[in-house]
C-alpha cells in the first residue's frame, strides 16, 4: 500500500512538475561576468523568469551577485543585491532586496546588514514600506544585545512627505506595542 502511495504521489509530481530553460542573454555584462535568464514554465505557460547577474568587476566593493526576478509581462518585481563578507567589504550589508508593484513602483526594500555592522549598531535587519500617499514607514529589527541593551525588539518610524518623523512605536519580541518611554 505504502509503494503504490510513493508511486502515485511520484506520477502527481511529475505530471505537474514545472520545466525551466536558461539562456545566457550577456557572456561579458557591465560587472564583468554573465547574465543569465531562465523561464519556469508549467503547461508551456511561463511561470516565473529570474535574471542573474555574476558581478564579477564589482567584488572588490563586495557586491557578490544581482538576481531579479519578472512577472509574466516583464514587469521587474523584486531585485536583490548580495554582498560578500570579506575584511575590505565596503558596504553594511550582507543582502538588500528591493519589491515592486504591478506597474514597476518601489513598494518595499529589506535590508539585512552584515555582521560587523551589527555588532556595532545593533541592527540585523531595516525593512522600508512605501506608501503611494507619500508616507513611508522604517522597521528596524535589533540583535539580542540590543534588545537587552534598549528594552525592545522592533521599532516603527512612521514618516511624512518630506521625511520626517511622525510617529515612533516599539514592539516586544511577542510583537506588542510598549508604552512611550517617558
């Protein structure tokens, strides 16, 4: 009973199995490596198609590879850049990724900082939603140092059209708003 189960379970997934093809679309890019596209199709109907860029000029900075991801009309959706750890690194994070919308606008961007930076400023990961109104919100996640240290979890800046701060809430690690501090 077990095997027919496994053999019917197999014949499922193979039957609804995605197929991918990946072309090589640039064999000396702007950052010295290749691009790459591939298409997951289910049906012969295009899924997904991601594009992945070797960074190979821009390693000394500490760029390490760029993957972006469309939809079915092309539209990008979602970009993310990942950084290497090496000693001569010149940014703070080890990957940042940006989301867009159905008409190509920024609609959210993740930030999630190397260890060095951590350590130092107690920031694991900065999430930045933005608003068609204008008013974008900073979500901040702290290392376990850090909550010890200031007493909580995440923190939320609210902000306005030009950027300043509105409103500030703190969240424990069970996710509950804590009083404003005195």
């Amino acid at each position: 009973m077990k095997l027919f189960l496994w053999l019917a379970l197999l014949l499922f997934c193979v039957q609804t199995a995605m197929t991918y093809q990946e072309t090589i679309i640039d064999r000396d890019n702007q950052w010295g490596g290749k691009t790459t596209q591939t298409e997951f199709k289910k049906n012969e109907q295009v899924q997904d198609v991601v594009i992945y860029a070797e960074v190979n000029n821009f390693y000394q900075l500490g760029v390490n590879k760029i993957i972006e991801y469309y939809d079915f009309d092309k539209v990008l959706r979602k970009a993310s850049v990942f950084y290497n750890s090496t000693p001569e690194t010149k940014f703070d994070f080890k990957q940042v990724t940006e989301f867009f919308d159905q008409n190509g606008s920024q609609i959210k961007s993740e930030q999630f900082f190397n260890a060095k930076f951590t350590s130092k400023k107690g920031i694991v990961k900065k999430t930045t939603y933005f608003k068609k109104s204008g008013f974008n919100q900073d979500v901040f996640f702290y290392s376990p140092k850090q909550i010890k240290k200031q007493g909580y979890y995440k923190l939320i800046l609210y902000k306005d059209f030009a950027g300043d701060v509105i409103k500030i809430e703190r969240f424990n690690r069970q996710n509950q708003l804590l009083p404003e501090p005195p």
